[in-house]
C-alpha cells in the first residue's frame, strides 16, 4: 500500500481561518524552495496511507470542522480525490494548499465540490518564480489563480519574504501582477521565519514590510507573523 502522508498535525487553530481543524502533511513536492520549512516533508517518504488517514479523520469526526492538506505538494497525490471525498462525506471543511502546479488536479476536485478553501502560493513573477523554487513551473501559478478566480471558491493568496529572495519593489510588482490579472481581496505575506531549518540556509532576516504602501484599492496586503 503506498504511503502518501508523511506525518498529521491532529489540531490547529491557524490553518484553517477561524476553523479547528487537523492538518494531514504529503510528503514530496515538485519544486525545491530556498526558504522551504519543510525540508524533511519535501525530501522524506510517506509514512501513513490513506487508510490510516481515514481512520484518523474518522477518530476526530465531529471534533473539528476542517481538514487541511498541505505538504510538500498535496495535489501531485492522485489519492487526494479519495481521501477529500471521505472528508467530505464525514462533514469535514476541506482546505488545500498548493503551490499552484496541478491546475488540473484543482479542478477535478473544484468540480466535485471537494474543497472549501483554498491557500496558493505566490513565489514570484517569471524567472524570480523559477530561481525561487528551482522549477519552471510560473505558467502553472498563472494557470491555477486563473481558474480560481472564475470558480466560487474562496481562496488566499500568500508569498514567503525573504529580503534576500525579494526586494521590496519585487513586492510591489507581484501586488501590481494580481492587479493586472484582475485579482480583488487579501494578498498575505508571511516574513521568512529564521528559526527553523530550511532547504538551503538563507541570511538572517529582520526586514519588514509596509502593508499599507504596498496596497491598492483592490488589492488588501496583510502581513502574517
Ligand atoms: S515551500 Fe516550496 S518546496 Fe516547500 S513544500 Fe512549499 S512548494 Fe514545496
């Protein structure tokens, strides 16, 4: 039996906005972020199957209200459609979080009403996206928030900041891109957290951000942590 899930966070009550919720972690992704917190996620194999999964949703079956799957990159998981319909069908809200490259996959589970919200990585424009992230994958971001976007869903969107990675005017300009791409709502930024491991060792970072300079009146930049 494959074993796609690497570890469960079983409660949270920050990844799901104003949710409770468990957070199921997929081991492996298709890109290879600098900043990446997740080192032994994106590197490390499964260690529970999706049976084992269910078993837990089901443990914690009218306990919390939602489910998060993240990773690593959840949607490169084709058994991510079975395990969301078993959420669903338990009475979970389903959250995915993706960098953005398996449009298709979001689709398929949008169509089936498998998600109630989504969380898509913003990691740059062009080739800053692909330095970033160690892929050329930028037309699958542009592809996914398209789709988002004429969907119901609601969903965020949100860039790790590493002054090293971004400057403040780098900012600017992905604000700028979701405008031109007709984006309305919050645009979060998270500031790179120096503490914990991450894929390639960065400087530290102590810059910050002026979310109110950074907005437009179609465009809310919130700053998380
Ligand atoms: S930060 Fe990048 S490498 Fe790490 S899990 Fe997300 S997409 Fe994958």
């Amino acid at each position: 039996m494959p074993k796609p899930i690497y570890s469960i966070t079983p409660f949270t009550m920050l990844d799901y906005p104003n949710h409770t919720a468990c957070i199921l972690w997929f081991a492996g992704c298709n890109m290879r972020c600098v900043y990446c917190y997740n080192p032994d996620i994106v590197l490390g194999k499964g260690k529970l199957s999706i049976g084992e999964a269910t078993q837990f949703l089901r443990s914690r079956q009218n306990l919390l209200q939602g489910v998060v799957f993240s990773g690593g990159e959840c949607t490169l998981h084709p058994s991510l459609v079975s395990l969301a319909r078993e959420a669903k069908a338990m009475g979970y809200l389903v959250k995915v979080d993706t960098n953005g490259t398996r449009p298709k996959m979001l689709e398929k589970m949008l169509s089936e009403k498998l998600i109630d919200y989504i969380a898509l990585d913003f990691k740059g424009i062009g080739k800053q996206h692909e330095a970033i992230t160690v892929s050329k994958t930028f037309h699958t971001f542009a592809k996914t928030l398209a789709l988002l976007q004429h969907s119901a869903i609601p969903f965020e969107i949100r860039t790790t900041w590493h002054e090293a990675l971004y400057s403040r005017e780098d900012i600017g300009q992905m604000v700028q891109y979701l405008e031109e791409h007709s984006y309305q709502g919050e645009y979060f930024i998270q500031y790179f957290r120096n503490d914990v491991p991450t894929l390639e060792q960065l400087p530290y970072h102590a810059s910050r951000l002026d979310a109110a300079e950074l907005s437009t009146a179609d465009i809310q930049v919130k700053i998380r942590g």
